[in-house]
C-alpha cells in the first residue's frame, strides 16, 4: 500500500447541536422506553440513525405517521410551525431538538418580516432546515424567496427602495455563499446582515481546517453521510482547494484506485458523522503500515442545554 502517512483534521466529527440532538434521543428512551418516534432522520447520518433505530428509535417524516399521545423528538434542522401544532392536535409529546443555531435563523426571520423587512434566505432547494425556516414566514403569511445560486439572484423582484436582509442556512459553502451574497449587494446595495453569521461555527471551522489539511494531504477522505450538507461541503472546499476529495460513510467505500499515486492521506468528518468511523480509517491504515499524525487547525469548546422539555420529563418521571 502506498500510503505513508494518515493526517487527521481537528475541528471534525459531531459539533454541539449534533451531539445533543443525539442525546436527547437516547435520553428520551431511557426516560420514557421504546418507542420513541423522531420526525425527520434526527441528523443526516445513516449511520447515526440506525445506532438509534437499533435502540428502539422510530423516524418518520409526517406528524401523521407519529401515534396519538406517543413520544416524538423534532430533529436538528428544525421544523415548520404547522409540524408543531399538527403534533398539538394529536396529543403528541413532543421534544424539540432543533440546534439552537437553527432556531437563532427562525427567530431572525420572523422579527426581520414582523420589522418590515423584505428577507431573502440563501440555502439549499428543498433542504429540510430551510423547509422550517421558510415555514416560519408562510405562518405568518410571507412568502420569502429562496436563493440556491448565483443565477436565482436574477429572479429576485424586489426593489431598491426595499428595506432587505439576507438570511442563510446554517450549513452552506462559505467561499460559495460569500460569492452569492455579494452578488445580491451588487444588485442591491442597501441589503443587510445579521450582525452574527448564520452559517454555524462547526460548519466554518469544519471547512477551514479543510482547507489546512488540503496543503498537507495528496488526497482528502470526509467521512459522513451524502444526505448531510455540511459533509458534502467539506468535500467541496477540498476540491476547490486543488484536491480530489471523497465522501464515504464507512473506510469499506475507500475504493483501491483513489490511492494510486497517493502517500499522504487527509481525514475528516462532518459535523453529524460519529467518531468511530474515523477511528476504524485510522486504524485501517495504520495496521497497514501507516503513521498517524492528529493536525489541530483550531479549538472548539461549544456546548448547548438540553431542551427544557426533557429537563421537565425527567424531573416528571423523577430521573
């Protein structure tokens, strides 16, 4: 085997919203038993939702499909108000798990329309986070536009004369998004922004070390799920980078024609892919012959609350 050498990246792996919206699905099937039903793939890892299926976690995508008065946990990447009072309606308990980060955009977009902006929201078509955060808008009956690429900026309809701000999703390419987002300040030059990014620290940092790791390794190996945004553009900031780059969800994928040629090996994880999945790569190479070396591009030390629904289950159930 070629390789020499496997770098490692920090930041990589599970961020902060991640890892409680995990823990808030194993909390629940402590407190309350299996089956616990969550609303959406609670984050985007296959490899994630089938740890917690094995443990008695059902996902589902509609309210409908969730039995009256069951336990339901929200997922992550948030959820439209309708979803909320659907689950209302069925006597549903619910427990929301939306990242707080997410929630900050929800919030943004209904007291930016409520202030009398105009909003334009940047994400991807048809991801489930800005499912939710548009949703927030059609509740209060506005319709905001969405803007994937460049070119969408050119069906935009409103004027100079309107007071706008820009929101985005959390998880977007942030040398593609900085390019949209100057491209929407060309055509109007009064827009605003959020004093914070929207597009989340772990999403940031993520692609940052990325693109350290891109000036030390020959080939770049994200591990996380096709299904997940945030991996999909780790993998895109490494070839933007110069370097062929892959997804895989497990070190079986890594196909023997990738490696031809390469001696320097550079790993990392989106921020929904677990941390033995990146261990089994280490391991596999180093077994055969390789070295490891752990690059540490900057440090993260985020953490979150639990949602305050399962502080009150539990002081319920007297857990």
């Amino acid at each position: 085997m070629a390789i020499k050498k496997i770098i490692s990246v920090a930041p990589r792996g599970f961020c902060a919203g991640v890892a409680r919206s995990i823990d808030v699905v194993k909390e629940c099937l402590e407190i309350f038993g299996a089956p616990v039903y969550v609303k959406h793939a609670i984050v985007h890892n296959k490899v994630v939702v089938a740890d917690l299926e094995e443990r008695g976690a059902i996902t589902v995508e509609e309210v409908s499909e969730i039995p009256k008065g069951a336990v339901a946990v929200f997922s992550a990447h948030g959820s439209p108000p309708e979803h909320y009072e659907q689950a209302r309606a069925r006597g549903i308990h619910v427990i929301d798990a939306t990242c707080p980060l997410v929630t900050k955009v929800h919030i943004e977009i209904v007291r930016y329309l409520r202030d009398g902006y105009k909003v334009i929201y940047v994400g991807h078509r048809g991801h489930i986070e800005g499912v939710g955060v548009l949703g927030e808008a059609r509740h209060i009956g506005e319709d905001v536009p969405l803007v994937d690429t460049i070119d969408d900026v050119e069906t935009l309809t409103y004027t100079k004369d309107d007071k706008i701000v820009i929101l985005t999703q959390t998880t977007l390419s942030i040398d593609e998004t900085t390019k949209i987002i100057a491209a929407i300040k060309e055509r109007y030059p009064q827009v605003e922004e959020p004093a914070a990014s929207d597009i989340c620290y772990a999403t940031t940092n993520r692609q940052q070390a990325i693109k350290q790791l891109s000036q030390e390794a020959d080939l770049i190996i994200v591990v996380g799920s096709t299904t997940s945004s945030n991996s999909k553009r780790l993998v895109e900031t490494a070839k933007l980078g110069g370097k062929l780059a892959y997804l895989i969800d497990s070190y079986e994928e890594i196909k023997p024609q990738w490696l031809e040629g390469v001696t320097t090996l550079g790993l990392s994880a989106g921020a929904s892919a677990p941390e033995y999945k990146v261990q089994e790569i280490i391991t596999h190479f180093t077994s055969h012959g390789a070295l490891h070396e752990e690059l540490t591009a900057l440090e993260e030390n985020m953490t979150f609350t639990e949602p305050r629904e399962l502080t009150s289950a539990r002081k319920e159930k007297g857990n």
